[in-house]
C-alpha cells in the first residue's frame, strides 16, 4: 500500500525467515510550528512529526510513511522541484524533499516515483547553530536548485543541490554562501528566478519588520539590494509570483508577505532597462502621491526594479502566518502562467483566497473557509494544491483542514478527509474488547479512537483506518487507559497528571457510528434501546463530561447550530451528537464525539501513571507517581459498585505497568524500584489478595511487563537492556526460566501473544528507548500454578522491523489484537504508541499471504503515492 510497505525487512534478516510485518495505519499530528508543512508537485505532502519526517496522500487521506533520521523535532520542510517549477516537474520520476530541524541539521530524502522507493539521500554539512526556521528555493534548470536557509542564529545559507539526471542518479550539495543578518534572525524566506537569465532574487522577513531583499546569481553570490518597510510587527511569511507579462511586454514580478500586525501587502516590481539615477530621482520629486507609494528602486545584473505597493489586504482579525500564489499552470508552448490569486491563514481559524476584482482590479477576498469550533485555535500555515483545486491548512492543535472546490459552474469548496493524529507524544494505548478499534491517550490532553472504516457503496474497496471519535478532551496530561473487558457496554478508564481516575461510557452516536464504520451487526450484547446517553458537553471551565440525554436530544440539536451574532463565538455552544456516515473532520471530531464520564475514582495521593483491568471486567487496578513506599500502594476498584476494595502494597517507588494474568489468578506488578511483585487473587466476593512473591528482577527501572496466555510464564523489559522470562512455580515463587540476549536500547514496551497451546509458543514483541521493535518466539517451558516447568523454553528473534517502518523516538506500549477464530484469513496485528506522537498498527503475515496481499494490492489501488497525484 504504501512505499514504506515493500520494505518489511531490515538487511540483517536470512532469506529462512517466514514472518513479514506490513504497515496497515500511522496517525500523527503535525509539529505546530509555521513552515513545517509542504505539499509538493509530486502530489505528496510533508509535515514534520517530533523527529520525523511525515508524508500524506492527500488522494487518500493516509499517511503513506515517516522518514526516520532526524535527531530533534522537524520545524520546516521544502520539496524540490517546487510547485512553481513547473516547466521542471514534467516526466520527473525523482523528487527530493528537505527537512530542518530544531537542532539545525538540515537533511535531504530522495523519493522515487512508480513503486517508490524512500531512500535517505544525505545530511547537509552544520552550517548552523540553531534550529532552522524556514526553507526556500527553486530549480534553476533541469539539474540544478537554489535553495536557502534560515535559523535562529541570525544566518543565512545560501545552497546548490546538483542532481544526476541518471534514473538512480545521487544529488550533491554544497554551500555557496553565507549571509549574517544580526541580531534579529529572519523566520521567513522566498526566492525567485528572474527572467533575465542566470539571476535570482531573495527576500527575507523577520523579528525587525522589515522586508530585505538580496539580488543574486547561480554562483550564490547575493547583494543586498533594498529593504521594504510598510509592516508594524514580524513577517511571517513571503512568497514571490511567478514574472506577469502586464502592460505591454514588462515582466513585472509580485511578492506578497504577511505579517503579525494582521495585514497582507502585495509589492510590484516592475522590471525596465537600467537607467541613470538622476531621472530616477526628479521623477520622485515631482509626483508626490506616487512617491509614497513607490518604493525603492534596485538593479540586477542589466534590469532594473522599481518596487511599488500593489495592495494592503486587511482583512483577517489575527496574526497572518502564512501567505501564498496559487500554483503556475503550464500552457502549450512551454509557458508557465501565473494564477492571480493568493490564499492566506491566520491564526483567526480562516483561510481565505484574495483575487483582483475583473472590473476595478482591486484586490478582494473571494473566498474564505475556516473552523468555527471553539476548540480550534487557529491556523499555522495553507498551501495550495499543485493544480489549484484544494487547500490545505495545519492548525495549532496538530490537526489538518482540507477544503476542495467541488463546484461546477461557481465555486463551492467542501471539507475534505485527512489524516489526523496526537501532537504530543502517546503514552499508552489499547484495544476495544472486541477489537474493532484502537483507543489512545496522549500528553496533548486528549482521547482518541481509530478504527478502520469500510466503503458502504462498495465493501470490496480499500480499507483506509480514520479517527472516528474523540471520547475525552481533558485539562491534564493524559498517561495510562484502559478498557473494561466482559459484557456491558463500551467503557474505558483512564488516568492523567492528577489523582483522580476516570470512567467514560459509549454513548449511542458512537454506538451507532461504530455500526456504519464497520458494517457490523451489533452485539447482542450491544443493546441499543439500553443506552439512554446520545452524547456529552464539556462544561467551559470544568474537567467533567455531562452526558446528554437522548430525550432530550431534539431540544438539544438546535441551541448547537444556533448563531446569534458575532458574540455566539465567545460561548461555548451545545454538542451535537452526530450518527456519521462518512469519517468525521476535525471541526466535529473535536466537540461532537465525546463520550460522557459517569464515575471519578479518588483515592490516590499521586498524578495517575499505570492502570489495567482482568479479563473478566470485575476489577480495575491503579498507580501512581510515587517516592515512597505508602504512596506506590496499588489500588483495586471494583467495576459496576466503583468502591476501592483492596490496596496492595510491595513497592517502594512508581508502578510503572501491571496486568493480571489471563485466568485473573494473579497481577503482576512492575516498578521504578527495579523490583517486581506478584499478587494472588481468590475468586470469592470481593477481592481477596495476597502477596506471593517479590524480588529485584533487573539492575535498572522496570519498565514494561507481560503475561503469556496460556500459562504462569511472564517477560519483564528493563532500561538495563534486557528481558527476562519468569514463570510462577507452586504458586508461592518465581522462577527465572531465561535471559533474551542483550538489546541495543533500553526496553520500553512489552506485548506477549499466544500461537498456539500445545506446544506454549507465542511471540513476544518488544518496544526499545531508539523507537525499533523487534519480535521474538518463545516455546515450551510450560508452568501452571501448581507445578514446574516440564520443559525447556526455547527463544529466537523472528523479527526486526525495519526502522523505516518503526517510531523514531521511545515506544510507549505495544498491544497484539489477535485474529479472530472465526475469520480464517484475519493475521495477527500489533499497535504500538511512542514518544515521536505516532499511533502505528503492523500486520503480521507470512511471506505467502503477504506476496497474495500485495497482488490484490496492485490490483485495486490507483498508481502509487509517488505518482502525480496532482
């Protein structure tokens, strides 16, 4: 499916090994920082996410990979060719992308069109200190881009990257020169071709509200030319026309910038043979009014500029972060034509297009799209598809808006799907019991749901997951989830930086749009007419979600969609619990899904860190942070009555993971202290518990434990690089049955998953601090509680992911949804959450099913990701 797909394998794998791991879904929010999207001529767009680099399908709405490889978060990233190389663009197969990052290394990726091969093409030599702000640069012939660098440390590089026209041919790089610009660094950048052959022109924005603009050539070489003052506050954003043919046969070159002082100016240089200054000067003289309104005049090369103020387009309510042209249309004869439209997006939750009017030739706002929710909180940047038909904008809470002008005869741009994700790291996550979808919490405050959502038109088609609810919006991070297993409805705990736990219950909408999403028949379990919650609200200053009644969800609906003026977007309006039909967008995700809570569980002194539920859904166990012995105690809740009805105490310092054991007869518990606990539970009322062994396990924090299915074997994973195996033996000890070899990272995460109970084999996924995931068969070695192992464990790695596959920073969790008895075709998937802010589910397959399902593939999906999309 994707690009990344075909690379299952790192190169250190025999030809003997059976298992593959596919990508099936990545979910991820954008870095919120200005220039850090950019959709490119290939029809591709990249955003940075944490230390990677992510690329979307816009035709799909998924993201296709991330490029792993740099150390520090991405704040901007360019394609070459541009969307305004268009004579260039014609019959590429091979474009490049270039990222920078918080930590100034600036890194270029070569992608390659027909199958598409990601490949990282090489890291450009430290020519800053800090971190890089924005990227500009064109393709001054077939084989040569100009490109230029911006970072905190108030220089400016100036770059060339020769490119070998060969298929598999490399690029080169090389510095061609440096501009220091002072004390106050520029953040915005554009560089344009000029028609005069070998030329180039350079403007440059920043923190002293001026616009500064050099004059250069291939060489590198830039001078400084003039600077244009007008702004009050930073420049955010620039971006140069393609050269205009106006009045007669002068090329006049337009540059638009953007500014924190609210406005849009749109400058006109106007291009005439060079002429002598005194002329220059007495015509500034004489007309006073022009004067004002001209600018300053420069030469480059045998031309020379005079700068004018076309337009101030006021028309935005805050910051404008971003502007730019509409993409060039190529025309017969190898001419490029320059749409006269600009889009721009400002941190008042709206893009809007700005043309000229036909008749006066003022520029106006044409168009304007935007979110009214009051949770969104404005937008970081918009960018225009290569052909002009959507719009794409990244929000400040990770999130994407794509609009689509779907009209025929006038204009009627529509919502469109994109992918969407957390934009903070991801600290745990889990399935639903009935493994339908994926629920996960994150340090960006929210709770989210994935699943993967059928075409109802056509069920054959493929399969593409979507965010489909957002269940809790929170004033907290949020650290541990879990869901409640056994009958009942759909409900779920989870734990953030504060003392109280959680209980959130499925409400109908959801119910109702799982239906749709999955085409399933529900549950006899699922009761409909049971469940009297529609939905919930979120009080304007409160933690709590209330439910909304669905007697009451008529009168409800419509104080939702009511609009009494300009102040109704000052208050916080009613939910609207919606049954969707299609994937919900980010404006409904993030008010109209919520699920309402209907306990809180106090007890502990502590923010929350770990929780778990047994697998009859009858007890929930929790922790919390901790440095001494009273408070690392783990609490019991019972589920239904929500009363606390027991505390365990082992620990020292933070449990960081428990479970219980897959028959409820024991919880293991693991700790900061480097010890671990297990616990022995009687099946009576109540629960009745005992310690039944305790013992320094590791010589490091604990971080990650799992139970085997089919018996009293259990892995421990440590930040001393190991995992070991134990097995409970006559229910009073622990025995030590193995130690994995050594890891080249700490181990994070653990996810044991049982294969087959004769012979006790399972696989063991294991999650390390660099982001890899390896997977690892263990069998044999069988022990119940009331004997000792009657066989030898046996242990081999079957898998190492390929990091192109893998996160780029720590794995968090890892849980296994295991295929299901009934459909005989379904394989095994593993989800795993980190640090890098990504959600990711891997399908296992052997090599046979993987070579059928790349076939069905082929047929199916339209040309790949690296094809012209556009």
């Amino acid at each position: 499916m994707s690009p990344a797909a075909g690379e299952q394998l790192s190169g250190s794998h025999r030809e003997g090994r059976s298992v593959e791991a596919r990508r099936v879904f990545i979910g991820a929010g954008c870095n919120s920082v200005v220039n850090n999207v950019s959709w490119g001529a290939c029809g591709l767009v990249a955003f940075g996410t944490q230390n990677a680099v992510a690329l979307f399908s816009p035709l799909r709405g998924e993201i296709v990979a991330t490029l792993p490889g740099q150390k520090a978060p991405v704040n901007c990233t360019l394609w070459l060719p541009t969307k305004k190389d268009v004579l260039q663009v014609r019959g590429r197969e091979t474009h490049y992308l270039l990222s920078g990052s918080a930590d100034g290394t600036i890194m270029a990726w070569k992608i390659g069109s027909g199958k598409g091969e990601w490949s990282h093409a090489l890291q450009l030599p430290g020519m800053h200190k800090k971190g890089i702000t924005c990227l500009a640069g064109r393709m001054v012939s077939d084989a040569v881009a100009i490109f230029a660098s911006t970072s905190s440390d108030g220089i400016v590089v100036i770059w060339e990257m020769t490119i070998e026209p060969a298929p598999g041919g490399d690029c080169k790089v090389s510095c061609l020169h440096s501009l220091s610009i002072g004390l106050k660094p520029m953040v915005s950048l554009s560089l344009a071709v000029l028609p005069e052959r070998g030329h180039l022109i350079l403007a440059m924005g920043g923190l002293d509200h001026k616009i500064h603009i050099y004059c250069g050539d291939k060489a590198g070489k830039f001078i400084k030319a003039c600077e244009l003052k007008g702004h009050s506050d930073w420049i955010r954003s620039l971006d140069f026309s393609l050269p205009v043919m106006m009045g007669g046969e002068k090329h006049n070159l337009f540059l638009v910038s953007s500014s924190q002082d609210r406005t849009i100016r749109i400058w006109k240089m106007t291009s005439e043979a060079a002429s002598s200054g005194s002329s220059v000067q007495l015509r500034k003289g004489t007309i006073e009014m022009t004067s004002y309104i001209e600018g300053p005049l420069f030469v480059s090369g045998s031309t020379s500029y005079q700068v004018s103020l076309e337009s101030l387009l006021v028309g935005h309510e805050d910051w404008v972060y971003s502007v730019e042209w509409q993409p060039p249309t190529l025309l017969t004869g190898d001419e490029a034509h320059q749409p006269m439209s600009i889009l721009s997006a400002s941190m008042d939750k709206m893009m809007m297009i700005w043309r000229p009017e036909k008749n006066t030739g003022l520029w106006i706002n044409s168009v304007t799209v935007g979110e009214l929710s009051h949770s969104a909180l404005g937008f970081y940047g918009g960018h225009w598809q290569p052909d002009g038909r959507s719009i794409l904008a990244h929000g400040y809470g990770g999130s994407f808006h794509m609009w689509r002008d779907v009209g025929l005869d006038s204009e009627n741009w529509q919502p469109q799907i994109v992918p969407s994700g957390h934009f903070a790291p991801v600290s745990d996550l889990t399935w639903a019991r009935s493994g339908q979808y994926l629920l996960s919490v994150s340090h960006d405050q929210t709770t989210r749901i994935f699943a993967p959502w059928r075409n109802q038109v056509n069920p054959g088609d493929m399969i593409y997951w979507r965010e489909i609810a957002r269940p809790q919006i929170h004033g907290h991070d949020l650290n541990c989830v879990t869901f409640i297993q056994g009958s009942g409805n759909h409900r779920f705990v989870s734990g953030a930086d504060e003392k109280v736990s959680r209980v959130f219950e499925a409400p109908l909408s959801f119910l109702k749009t799982l239906q749709q999403a999955t085409l399933l028949k529900p549950d006899i379990s699922e009761d409909f007419d049971n469940v009297q919650v529609l939905g919930a609200n979120m009080s304007a200053l409160g933690l709590s979600q209330k439910p909304i009644y669905t007697h009451a969800g008529v009168k409800e609906s419509p104080s939702g969609n009511s609009n009494d003026g300009p102040d109704s977007m000052e208050t916080i309006p009613d939910a609207v619990p919606t049954v969707f039909t299609e994937p919900p967008v980010e404006d409904q995700l993030a008010w109209n899904t919520l699920w309402p809570e209907s306990h809180k569980l106090y007890g502990h002194g502590n923010e929350l860190f770990s929780i778990c539920c047994d697998y009859e859904g009858k007890l929930v166990a929790s922790s919390c942070k901790s440095q001494s012995a009273a408070v690392a105690e783990i609490w019991l809740w019972e589920v239904g009555t929500w009363k606390a009805v027991g505390r365990l105490q082992s620990h020292n310092l933070t449990v960081t993971q428990m479970e219980f054991s897959h028959d409820n007869a024991f919880l293991l518990s693991v700790s900061r202290d480097r010890q671990l606990s297990i616990f022995s539970f009687r099946k009576i009322e109540g629960a009745e518990h005992r310690l039944v062994a305790k013992l320094e396990a590791h010589k490091r924090i604990i971080w990650a434990c799992s139970w085997n299915p089919f018996g009293y074997e259990f892995a421990t994973g440590s930040r001393d690089k190991s995992v070991k195996i134990w097995c409970v033996e006559d229910a009073s000890s622990v025995k030590l049955l193995a130690t994995l070899p050594q890891f080249r990272d700490s181990v994070t995460a653990l996810a044991w998953m049982g294969r087959d109970r004769a012979s006790n084999a399972g696989i063991l996924a294991v999650g390390m601090d660099n982001g890899l995931i390896e997977l690892w068969s263990i069998s044999g070695g069988r022990a119940s509680a009331g004997s000792t192992p009657d066989s030898l464990l046996s242990v081999a790695c079957v898998l190492r992911f390929d990091p192109v596959l893998c996160h780029v920073s720590t794995v968090h969790r890892l849980r296994w949804r295991e295929p299901s008895s009934t459909d005989e075709e379904s394989t095994p998937e593993l989800a795993s959450c980190g640090a890098d802010h990504t959600v990711r589910v891997f399908e296992l397959a052997t090599r046979r099913q993987q070579q059928l399902r790349n076939q069905e593939i082929d047929k199916d999906e339209e040309p790949t990701s690296n094809s012209h999309e556009s």
